[in-house]
C-alpha cells in the first residue's frame, strides 16, 4: 500500500482536529475541545507510522508502538527522535482525559476541570502535531521542510 498520500493527508486531519479544538474552546465546550485534541496528536502520531510503512494499529494506544517504530527508523530526525518521549507523555494524558471529555455526562466532572486541562495541553498538543509534521515531511522527502 502507498503510505506516503495518507501519511500526508493524516496530517491534515490533524491539523484540523486541532482547529476543531480550538473552535471547540472558543464556544466553551472544553469537553469536545479536549477530545479534539487527543484525536489531533492521534492522528499526527499514526501519520508518522504511515510515513515510514507501518500499518497503524487500529486503537487508540499506539504510544509503545510509535516510541519503538520512531526509534528504529533511519528517516525520522534525530531531533524528532529526542522530543517523541515527550510526544508520547502529552498523547498518554490526553488519552487518559478522552473517556471522561467524550463521556462527560457519564461523569461528575465540571466544565472548569475540562477548561483547566484544555489550557494545560493546548499549546504541547499543537507543538506535537507540528512535530509530527516535520517527521512526515522528512520520511517522505529525506529532510525536514523550510
């Protein structure tokens, strides 16, 4: 199967999954803007698995799978390679945040819980797509983009 076209069109995906999010926060839905951006950083990590010809899982705990396959893989920067721990870290604790932010009226949580995390992650979610990015770029072409 050719990787390269979804690999790139995951990104897109993404990235707006991060545009969602965003959307999402501007109207006060910090429940869905949450899950937004736990499918933004998701969706960037299953990119770069695409990128270098891994079939993604279909599941949502990919972080072993992508910390391994970014390791091993020859294409991926090195400078990707040191901040894909972090990548992990901030998709774990949005994963960890998807069941309660999808099924907010399951739970107790408030709107402000969601808020406060929402500010918490907004800004390492955008950092790790942008990453992601980068390494989709550099699996596809060789190098990282200008």
């Amino acid at each position: 199967m050719e990787y390269k076209g979804i690999a790139r069109n995951a990104i897109e995906g993404a990235k707006r999954w991060l545009i969602s999010a965003e959307l999402n926060a501007e109207h006060g839905s910090y429940d869905s803007a949450l899950y937004s951006l736990e499918m933004s950083v998701e969706i960037a990590m299953k990119a770069v698995l695409l990128s270098i010809g891994i079939d993604v899982p279909k599941a949502h705990g990919i972080g072993d799978v992508f910390a391994a396959s970014v390791r091993s893989d020859k294409r991926i920067p090195e400078e990707f390679k040191q901040q894909a721990a972090k990548t992990v870290e901030i998709f774990n604790a949005l994963l960890g945040l998807r069941a309660a932010s999808g099924y907010m009226f399951e739970t107790n949580a408030k709107m402000e819980e969601f808020k406060a995390k929402y500010g918490l992650y907004r800004k390492s979610a955008g950092n790790a797509v942008e990453l992601c990015s980068t390494a989709v770029h550099a699996a596809e072409h060789g190098k990282a983009p200008k």
